[in-house]
C-alpha cells in the first residue's frame, strides 16, 4: 500500500508564492477565527509583496489587473488560515469564496475577475480546492481593487 | 405511532416545480459545497425554465419582477443542494439566506425583493425553511436581476 | 482552583445595555437560525432604545454617527443571539461579522464604522468577542445607515 502525501505548501512554492503566517490580530479584530472544524477568514486585500492593486474596477483597473488582484486576496486569506493552523497542510477543504469587487459604474464581469482566487485556489489544492463561490460588486474600504473571505474547513 | 413522511419534492412539484439536480462542476466553481452537515451553496442566479430576469431593480425590472426573480434563484439553490444530496428530503434545515439585488440608484426595498425567496422556502420547507437571512443591494455579475447564496443544512 | 464565572449579561449591563430578546419571528423570516453550535444571524439594523440611524454614510450621516450605528446593530444581533440562547451567556464565541455600511458616493472608510460593531464585541465579551470581518460598502435596505450580520459559536 502506498501512502501518497500531498503538500499542498509545496505546490504553491512550485508556483512561486511563499505563505508566511498573517499576524492573526490587527489589534481590533482577528484575520480568521476557527469554529469546530470551519475556519471563518476576514476580508482579504489586494496587495502582495509589495505590490498593492487598487482602484475601481473596469475604469483605474483592468480586468487582467483585478484577475492579479483576486489571487493577492487568495494568497493573503492562505496568510490567515496558515496562522490559525500552523500549515495549509491542514487544509481539508476550501468550502466557500465571497468575491468583493471594488466595481466601477457599468462593470458587472465580476466573475472574470474572481477567478484569479479560484485559478489559484485549485492549482494550489487540486480537488481539495474546488469551492462554492458569489462574486459581486461593491464598495471595498480604501479603494482596494478586490476583497475575499472564505470559508475553509481544516482537519 | 405514526411517523409522518414529509416530501419536499412532493410538495414543490405541487407548487408547479420539477428540481432537476444542477452540474455541480461548471468547470470553475462548484455549485455547492458540503462540510459536515452544512452546504454552501453558490450564488445562483434569476433563470428558470428558459426564462432569464435581467436589468436593474427600480429601474428596469419591477419590484414584482423581481420578486419573481428571486424565486428562480431559490429554486436554483435547491437544484445545486439536490446536486450534493441527491434528494430534497435530506434537507434538515434552511439556515442562512444571502439576497443580492441588482439595485438601480434610489432603490433600497430589496427585502420585498427577496421575499419571493423566503416565500417559496417557507411554502416548499414548512418549518424547516424558515431561515435568517441579508436582503441587500449590490453589483450582481451580467446585470441579472437578484443572485442569492444560501446555507443548508442536511440530514 | 478558582472557577472564573463571566456573565456577559453583567458586563452589557455595566456598559449600559439591557440585552432583551428579539422576536425572533417577524413573520417572513427569522432573526437568527442555530445549526449545530453556530448561529447565523439576520442582518441587523441601525435602530435602538428608539433612536434610528438613516441615510448615506459619509454624506447624510458622519462616520461617528455611523460607529454608533455599528453599535446598535451589534446589540441587535444580541438580541437575537439571545431569543435563541435564553442567555447571551451561552455564546462561546463571536466568529465572523459581516458589515455592510450604506456608502455615500466616494465614501470608502467602511472599516472605520464597523469598529462601532467590534468594539462593542470585545468590551463586552473581551477574547470571546474576537472575530474575523469584512466590513463593505452596499445598498442596505430603507436607508438604514448600517446592517450586520454574524456568525456565532454557542454552547
């Protein structure tokens, strides 16, 4: 019988991205919050080493710009769940997405722009990363370009 | 003792609703999702049965449209959850309904909107279709009329 | 050993909140559902003890009146919280608020509003009351300033 093990870490340094552990609290409220087995995160922000996306959508940002900002928000929500659990090994299941879109008038493609979360999201987790997922408009604080939350379910 | 059979399916096909399960996989996302006994089930959108609600409520679509609309959209949740579950029956409980309504500017009555959300739960579900829920106004991807997302839980 | 008993009862009481329970039939839909040992809150308005905050934020209403607004629908998701529990003393932990500020044109500071919901959580259930949250900017419905939901983990 052969065991196989999956690193889900080692997958994303294949794809170039480095998860250090989020600080979990920012002083006034917590990145993510574990209940039993289902890791509720925070809202996460469009900014990734160093790079910070912002603007609205479909006017200062393109598509293709939000699409980058969308796994900004996927990489920083693996930042959350990786401080609550040590490693995203233990990450049973990506369960549910909420993709906030910072829409400029007339922009209603907001799915286009998620699927850079859920892009990485799979390539990352393969099946164990197949989640549910809205992703709309609205105002997003500081005019970043894209927000996420997740559910997640840990072992 | 009597042990009283309860048909959700029996009870929407009365109501004129055939529930045919979704594809779970539309190559992206998943419809729904399960962890423990709780789905999650994607935003679905205002189309049934060739019948597709488009346009700003307020504005383009009626209240009463839109009404109608959310209806759709209830009803495609429940073809995403029979997607997982194979059967209505395994519903236990409507827990959480998120209502999201392609608002024009100056409309804000997006509750009388998503009323024909919870009113098609409650006829279909009885008791166990009484649900918390959010009934707000957003940008909804491809100008449909009301997206909605739910939280089920099954037996 | 000590027993540390926490009444979170007493603690509201001190800050000047008398939690009554909400009905938590408002004959459509419910204020709030349990399933398992989490509850899933309606959307909660900005009204209490008889005061209401309406209108845009960041045009009709400043961000202080809005902080305050936060605080009214946090205490109304406790009142709901509550007409499930019996006892508010019940709640193991607050896991995840969901902050939806009725943004004026140009307003983005959403954060800054729902601090009004967080800091009325950690003061009254100090480390119980640590969450995750995305506070955004939407439609909210009857011009109500604020609305808030949660997610709660129970006893």
């Amino acid at each position: 019988m052969e065991r196989i093990i999956v690193s889900y870490e080692a997958t994303l340094e294949k794809l170039g991205y480095e998860i250090e552990p989020a600080d979990l609290d920012n002083g006034k409220f917590l990145q993510a919050v574990r209940a039993g087995d289902l890791i509720f995160t925070s809202g996460q922000i469009s900014a990734w080493g160093g790079s910070e996306i912002k603007g609205k959508v479909g006017a200062d940002v393109s598509v293709e710009e939000a699409y980058e900002a969308a796994r900004y928000c996927a990489l920083n929500n693996l930042r959350a769940i990786k401080a609550l659990t040590g490693s995203l090994n233990q990450v049973h299941r990506i369960v549910k997405v909420l993709g906030m879109v910072n829409t400029a008038p007339g922009f209603d493609n907001t799915p286009a722009v998620i699927n850079g979360c859920t892009d990485l999201l799979r390539e990352a987790f393969g099946d164990a990363g197949q989640h549910s997922r809205s992703a709309v408009g609205m105002v997003v604080p500081f005019n970043w370009a894209v927000e996420i939350e997740m559910v997640v379910q840990v072992r």
